[in-house]
C-alpha cells in the first residue's frame, strides 16, 4: 500500500513539473513566435 | 408649422431605402457570383448549401492571405475536418460501446460461467516475495496515471454524451477543464512508468515456447490445465507488449498533439487523433480484463502488487518455473 500512495505523490509531483516547464516556458514561446507579425500594413 | 409635404417626402425616401436594402440583402450571394446557383438567405444559421460547403468537398484548403509566421491560420476551409468530426461523432463512439460497456459484459459472462479461478490446493499460508518495492510503485505509478489518462480522455470522447446529462453544465465544465489539464500533465508520469516497467521487466517478457504451450492450455484460465510458467506467463507477457508498445503509440502521438503542428499538418492532426484514441481504446479493452484477472477475478493474485508477497500455492500453480528459479536462488545446492 505505501508505494502505491509513493505512486500517486510521485504522479502529483511530476505533472506539476511538467505543467510549470511547458505552460512556464514552452508553450509562451511557441505562441510568440507563431503569433509574430513579420511586417505591418495592407497585404498587397 | 407642420409641413405635411416634408413628412411626405421623407417617407417616399424611407421606403425608397427599404426597397433598395431590401433587394441587396436578398441577392448579393449570387449577384456578385452569377455562377453559383442562387440559394435563399436566412439570416443566422446558414445550412450547408447557404455557405456552398459542398464545392469544398473532397478538396484542397480553402486559404486565404496572412501576414504571421504561421501559414496555418492561413487556411479557412478544410475539408478533412468534416470527415474527422464525423468519425469522432459516428464509428468513434461505437468503438468507445465496443471497448468499454462491450468488455465488461464480456468479463461478466466469463465470470458467470468460469466463476473465479481458485488455488486449487488452497492456501499454503507461507508467502513468496513475488515483487519489490520499486517494481510496484512503477506499476502504480503507470497504473495510476493509465486510469486517470482513460477517464479523462473517455470524457473528450463521449463525456458529452454519458457525463454531462448526469452531472449539469456547470461540473461538467469544472470536471472536462480538470481532465483536459490532468490529460496534458499526467500523460508525463505515465511515459515515465512505461520506459521504467520495459527496462526492469523487458527479459522477463520475451516469448518463449512454453508460451505458445501456455496459449494452447487456455492459460490455466479455461479448462482445469495449469500451464509452466516463468516470472511472467504468455497472458501478462501480452500484457507487458500491450502495455510497451502501446504505450510508446500514446506517448508519440500524445506528444504530437501536446505539441500541436509541430512534426505534421492539419491532415496530419487529425490522423493523429484517431491513431491516438484507437490505441487507447484498445489498451482500454485489454487492461480492463488485466485489472480483472488481477483483483477479482483470481484469488491470490492482488496481493502481488499491494504487498508484494504472494501464497506459495498460487506461486506453484501460476508461476512454477519461478519459483522453481528463486527457491534455487535462495538454497543453492551443497
């Protein structure tokens, strides 16, 4: 019994882990750079 | 004074106006396009022929002109996306029938007629210790994160269909945002408990030919046979594959999908999707009867992953060989 709450303490701590590096860092950088705008004006 | 020629005048005006709104409200669909076919205009909810979505069928995207870095948000129309939203509202939700609901009555009816499969010599009341410490805390560890990754992940399939009329709008809401976010994060845990069970139980899991003899005597599960076995018999062997490969198939494609449009395109997205919830559903079915044949179906068995030790008669009629191979161990000979 005491490894499988391990487990669900283990499960908790490595999706916060997860959840801080991508929302934190990957995914912001990825909406940046795909939301750049190149250049500003009417397209021709 | 009241001049009723201006209030004429201005109502000749008014209804000029009317007409002439009137009419180019009514026909610049095909006033502006004389080859296509003339449709009525209805106003909010236009049907299918209203937005000429058939002369989009089976074709290329629909783009238009951007000025981002992201050519994606380019494409307007896609046809594709049509035919993925309705596998994911027809043949998909068949699947989730066949899987889920379909299996348990499968393992019911095997309950009902094989009832559950016993020690035959009965307890021996002496253990065996069958696993250690950190192989069950990975097998909850992936165990644990499957069971919530189903969940949440039956729930963007049919949670509409099966949740929501249970629990309302609002915690269905509340439960979908909670599972979207889980999904995406306990998806993590999970790859983690799949390469660590292949790493440790990888060279207790590959065939053998006492397997296919295993298979044949129905696994000591159908008729009163009980096949040799090692550590692992050909069933938890196939669950082991299962478990691995299918794995391995989620995580890719999850991970294709966490990170949208990254390896692939739209097409590519989508095919994604339904590679990935097919190999869900089939793990789904699979580990439904593994937790069976693991709990109630099979007296003796939980204990190996609660505990880790075993009775000595459920060792000797299920995994022989085994222990055979630890008393060995344990006392060599003089």
């Amino acid at each position: 019994m005491k490894m499988m709450l391990l487990a669900l303490v283990a499960i908790a701590g490595i999706s916060v882990v997860a959840n801080v590096v991508l929302e934190g860092f990957a995914v912001p950088a990825v909406v940046a750079f795909a939301t750049k705008a190149t250049r500003v004006g009417v397209p021709e | 004074m009241f001049d009723l020629s201006k209030v004429i005048a201005a109502s000749r005006t008014l209804l000029a106006m009317t007409i002439i709104f009137g009419f180019l409200a009514i026909v610049p669909a095909h006033a502006q396009n004389p080859d296509r076919p003339p449709t009525p205009v209805t106003g909010f909810n236009p049907d299918k022929a209203e937005v000429h979505a058939d002369e989009f069928k089976g074709g290329g995207p629909l783009v238009g002109h951007i000025v981002i870095p992201d050519q994606k948000a380019a494409s307007l129309i896609q046809d594709n996306g049509r035919t993925w939203r309705d596998y994911r509202r027809g043949p998909l939700l068949w699947f989730v029938v066949a899987t889920v609901p379909g299996v348990l009555v499968l393992l019911l009816l095997f309950r009902l007629i094989r009832g559950r499969v016993m020690i035959d010599g009965g307890l021996a009341h002496r253990l065996i210790t069958r696993f250690g410490s950190f192989e069950r805390f990975m097998h909850w560890l992936t165990a644990f994160s499957w069971l919530i990754l189903a969940l949440s992940g039956l729930n963007e399939i049919v949670g509409r269909r099966v949740l929501l009329p249970l629990v309302g709008n609002e915690m269905f809401t509340t439960l979908s945002t909670a599972g979207k976010y889980a999904h995406n994060f306990v998806a993590f845990p999970f790859m983690i408990g799949v390469v660590l069970m292949f790493f440790v139980w990888v060279r207790h899991n590959l065939p053998e030919m006492r397997d296919i003899d295993w298979f044949a005597q129905g696994g000591g599960l159908i008729g009163a046979g009980r096949p040799s076995a090692g550590k692992f018999n050909a069933g938890q062997k196939m669950v082991f594959w299962i478990v691995v490969l299918g794995g391995t198939g989620l995580s890719l494609t999850g991970l294709a999908m966490l990170f949208p449009f990254s390896v692939t395109d739209i097409a590519g997205m989508q095919l994604i999707s339904v590679v990935h919830g097919g190999i869900a559903l089939l793990m789904i079915a699979a580990m439904l009867g593994h937790i069976y044949i693991g709990t109630v179906g099979m007296e003796g068995a939980v204990e190996a992953m609660t505990t880790g030790d075993v009775d000595l008669n459920w060792a000797r009629e299920h995994h022989d060989l085994w222990v055979e191979e630890v008393t060995a161990k344990s006392h060599p000979a003089e």
